[in-house]
C-alpha cells in the first residue's frame, strides 16, 4: 500500500498570519479574545485557549478596553465600529485576500454595481465581507440565479475558497440569462486554487483519497468535493482519530490533502498511522 501527498496543501498564508498575530498578543496580554474560532481546526484552537485565547461569538462578549482578534474571514465595519464602541484593542488579522474581496465589493457598490457574491452565505468571511457594500445578494448555487430578477449592473464576486469550476459555471449561467452590464472581478484566493488542482490530480491517481480538516472549513469541504467529483472515494476527517481501518479496505493507493487551516503535523501523524497498516 503506498502514500501519496498533495504538494500543495496545508497551512496558508493568511491562517499562517493569524496565528503568529495571536501569539504574539498572548505574550503581552494575558487574555485575548477571538471572535469566533479563529480557524477551523480543533488542535490549533485548543492550543491557543491553552495559551489565553477564548474564543467569542460577539463584541459585547468582551469586557471594555478588552484585547480582540478579528480572525484571517475578516468581519463587517459594523463589527469593527462595535468594538472601537466598546473601547476594544483590535488586532486585525483579516488575510490581504479577504481584505481585497471587501475593498472590490465596496468600490462595486460605490460605482452603482449590484453585487452578487457567490459563496455560503452562513459563511463568517461572507458574512463580513457583505457589509461593506449596503445590499449583496448571495448566491450558493445555479438555482438561486432566478432570484437575481431583473438588474441594470451587476458586480459579480466570489467568497476567496470557492471551486473555481463552480464560480465559472455560475457565473456563465447568469451571463446566459442577459443583463445589461456583468463586471466579473475574480477574488478567489490562488492559495485556495492551487490546493484544489492538487487535490484533483491526485484523486485521479490514488484509490481512496483522505482529506484532512475541521468540518467546519470551507476550504477544506472545497477540497472534499473536488476529491469526490473525481469519483474517487474519499473521507474528510479531522485527524487519524477518525480513521478506521475499512476506509482503505482494498486500496493499493492513499492520497492525503489537507485544507489551509490543517497543520503538517496532523498529516505526519496521519501518515504514521496507516503506517501501522502496512501503508
Ligand atoms: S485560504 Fe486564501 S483567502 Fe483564505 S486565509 Fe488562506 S490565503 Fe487568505
């Protein structure tokens, strides 16, 4: 049985970015608060609330003058103000790419675009990014187009972790459906896309491919998809606890990936483990 790797998986670097910030807050404060899970993957968090991280679901959570981070999704300016209200120190570790997707959606609106953004609207990088325009129609899936009703201009986005294919495939729907003007602005992440072609070529070489991220992780469910679209059999779990031995029932070959808030060594102790099956 043999193992083999994405090249491309892992850590990127807006998660990369977020947790050296936090690191460093907790050398100097002895309590910060992260507004919401500040990525999806329990080791890491777990770490970081062992450091003095805790994690929060909203401002008015934090006692005044309180430390908080705004993770690598970013949040809306409604946010921000709310903790500038409550006299919060921020420390803003929104990703350079999240922050540009916020910065096009308000220039779209500015220039009288109707912004659509494709992407899970319960998403919290969604969620923040939306408010920096006064009204932004989310669109999941093809189906939902037919909401879009009749508009003049539309200022067509993604959330930075979608499948590439599936922004292309909805955005030509909705060129097909005939509006006067469609500006398309491309905001998916590179790191995202590079992570989801190495998923792809390797589940079309591999017999049962292994995903390995936080349930919660867009980027990662991404990949899952990706993997499965392949038609190859794949599991998106957490970590080698997950793991059992009739997932790889007849498989000569095992991929591994891992989406951007997966650390390298939740994959080496995944590799070990199915050493200890022969692999
Ligand atoms: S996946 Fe891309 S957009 Fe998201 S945090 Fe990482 S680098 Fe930034």
């Amino acid at each position: 049985m043999k193992i083999l790797l994405a090249e491309n998986r892992g850590f990127c670097p807006g998660v990369r970015k977020a947790i050296e910030l936090a690191e460093q807050a907790l050398k100097v404060h002895s309590k910060v608060y992260s507004l919401g899970e500040i990525i999806h993957n329990r080791y890491v968090v777990d770490k970081l609330r062992n450091m003095g991280l805790e994690i929060v679901s909203s401002v008015e959570e934090i006692s005044q003058g309180g430390v908080v981070l705004i993770r690598s999704h970013g949040a809306s300016p409604e946010i921000f103000e709310r903790a500038r209200l409550r006299n919060l120190t921020i420390i803003d570790a929104t990703c350079v790419l999240v922050k540009r997707a916020q910065n096009i959606v308000r220039q779209l609106d500015s220039e009288g675009y109707q912004v659509v953004m494709v992407g899970n609207k319960n998403h919290p990088e969604v969620k923040g990014i939306i408010g920096y325009a006064d009204n932004v129609i989310v669109i999941q899936n093809e189906d939902e187009i037919e909401r879009l009703g009749r508009i003049q201009k539309i200022g067509l986005v993604s959330q930075t972790t979608l499948d590439r294919q599936r922004f292309a495939k909805i955005s030509a729907k909705i060129i097909e459906k005939g509006f006067n003007e469609i500006r398309i602005v491309n905001t998916l992440c590179e790191q995202a896309v590079g992570r989801q072609r190495a998923a792809s070529e390797l589940a079309k070489k591999v017999d049962v491919m292994f995903v390995l991220g936080g349930k919660h992780s867009s980027n990662t469910t991404e990949l899952a998809s990706i993997a499965r679209n392949c038609g190859t059999k794949t599991f998106h779990i957490e970590d080698f606890s997950q793991f059992t031995k009739d997932m790889i029932e007849g498989a000569e070959i095992i991929g591994i990936t891992a989406g951007a808030s997966t650390p390298e060594n939740i994959v080496q102790e995944f590799i070990e483990g199915l050493q200890k099956y022969g692999a």
